[in-house]
C-alpha cells in the first residue's frame, strides 16, 4: 500500500504544491489570452447604446491593449490569478484524489488499491470542484476586477475595497453559485476525461501528457462555456441581472444564442494549452517530489 511509506499528509502537502505551481505556471503561460477573453465578453457592459464594439477579435484586442496600455498589460491581474489559482489549482488535486479514495472505500475497497469507474471518477472531480471554487471565490471577484476596471491601477487593497463597499462579506460571494455550477461540471468533465484518457494511452513523455490534457479541455470547455460568460456578467458591479436564468434569458434576447458563446475561440487558445501545460507540469512535479502512484490514479 502506497500510505505505508507516504502518510496521508504528506501526500496532500506533495499534491497541494504540484498541483498549485502547475496551476500557476499554466496561467501565466495563457494570462494574454485570458484577458483578451475576458474584455471580449464584457466589454458591452461600459459601452454607450449604439456604439461599435472597441474589441473586434483575438488579434485586435491583443495588439490594442499593447498599444493602449503596452506589454505589461496584458498580464494585469496575473499577480491575483496567481494567489488564487495557486490554493484552487492545489485544492483540485488534493481533494479529487482524497473523494477518489473515500468512494473507493465507500464500495469496501482500501483507498489506495481499487480502479474507480467513470461515474465514480466524475462524482469525486465534482465534488473536489464545489470545494475548491468555494475556498477561492473571492479571489477569482478580485481578479476579474483588476483585469476589467483600469481605474483600479492593478491594486489589490483598491479591488477588495471597491467589492466590500458594494455589501462587505457577501459581495466577495457574488455569482458564487453560477460559478459552482459552470466550474463543477468542467473540472468533472476536464479531470475524467484526463484520467481516462491516460489510462488508455499511458502516456511516457511529456507531449503526451500534454495530449491527454489538450483532449479533456476540448472536451469539456464546448460543454460548459456558456454558463462561464453569465458567470463573468454577474460578477461585475452595474449588472442588475436578478438570477442565472435571468442573465442567460437577458443575453440571449438581447445579443443572441451566439451571445452566449462570446470569446469562446479566445478561450479554447487559453484553455487547452493552459490544460496541457497544466497537466504537464503536475506529472513532471510529482516525479520530481517522488510522490508514490495508486491504482486509483
């Protein structure tokens, strides 16, 4: 057995650094993309009635805020993303393989020997997500703020302060509920899919993993990608949508089905690499950290 050489503890403190600094290295890779995705989905919002849109496609909007606002902008907010993806990316890995191993012993299994079907496999990636969005919300506000109100200068204290003047604790929770149900069915989907697929493959080689990873964010970015920008709607201060169901209505007779998918080839140039390097760097971190394999993995 894998725990009689690696405590438990152990194996969450190894799991909550690989998987936090994977995360890190992997949005830091992708943060241009990810601000341009982020200004293509919300840029309506401060836009005055009839005027033409400022940001017309990927390109155009990469080479406008470089010369608007050079280089450097285009990784506003990374500093946050960073803070927040570091204990979301970690508590991701951790708490999926820690579900893996209860529902394991949940069917009278050890923890550390039972092969997890795919239904099982989704069960414990969901919950590992709810867990994980929860913990890091507010940060995930902070960021988009930074990323979208230039007023704010990249200041953390300045965004905090801004969400805790619009309703204190609670505003640091709003569209929290959105983004459980956006991010628990991806990160279900998106781990599932990297698990089964590298148990078929076995991959032995870095771009292979970066395969595996690639497919599963194809895979479940399509699925889930609108309820990603009635997410980012809510989150930002000035929306007056009344509910999920409100804000998916009001984009829809409003911009169209197409509204919904805003941004979205932005997002698959962000996310599947941002998948593959993800993956990649985790696989390479736990050799490095000689984290022990179990049959569940």
């Amino acid at each position: 057995m894998a725990s009689s050489s690696e405590s438990r503890s152990s194996r969450g403190v190894k799991q909550l650094l690989c998987g936090g600094l994977a995360g890190c290295a992997a949005r830091t890779t992708t943060a241009p993309i990810d601000r341009t995705k982020i200004l293509l989905q919300t840029q309506h919002l401060s836009m005055p009635a009839g005027a033409a849109p400022k940001y017309t496609g990927i390109v155009q909007t990469l080479s406008t805020v470089v010369k608007e606002e050079g280089p450097l902008a285009l990784f506003r907010g990374n500093l946050v993303n960073c803070i927040r993806v570091f204990p979301y990316s970690g508590c991701q890995f951790v708490f999926f393989d820690l579900f893996k191993g209860a529902i394991s012993q949940l069917g009278g299994n050890d923890a550390t020997q039972a092969k997890l079907n795919v239904p099982q496999r989704l069960t414990a990636s969901a919950c590992a997500q709810v867990v994980a969005t929860t913990v890091t919300h507010p940060l995930d506000l902070l960021r988009l703020r930074l990323a979208v109100y230039r007023e704010l200068g990249g200041s953390i204290p300045k965004a905090a302060a801004s969400v805790w003047s619009e309703g204190g604790v609670v505003a640091f929770y709003k569209g929290l509920f959105p983004t459980i149900v956006s991010v628990a069915p991806f990160g279900a989907i998106n781990f599932t899919c990297y698990d089964t697929i590298k148990g078929h493959v076995q991959p032995t080689s870095s771009l292979s993993v970066g395969a595996c990873g690639a497919a599963s964010a194809m895979i479940a970015t399509s699925i889930c990608y609108p309820l990603d920008v009635v997410r980012r709607r809510m989150q930002l201060k000035g929306t007056t949508y009344k509910s999920t169901m409100d804000a998916f209505s009001t984009i829809v007779r409003e911009e169209g089905v197409l509204g919904l998918y805003k941004g979205q080839l932005a997002n698959l140039l962000k996310t599947v690499p941002n998948n593959a390097v993800r993956f990649i760097a985790f696989e390479f971190l736990k050799k490095l950290v000689k984290m022990e394999k179990r049959h569940t993995d």
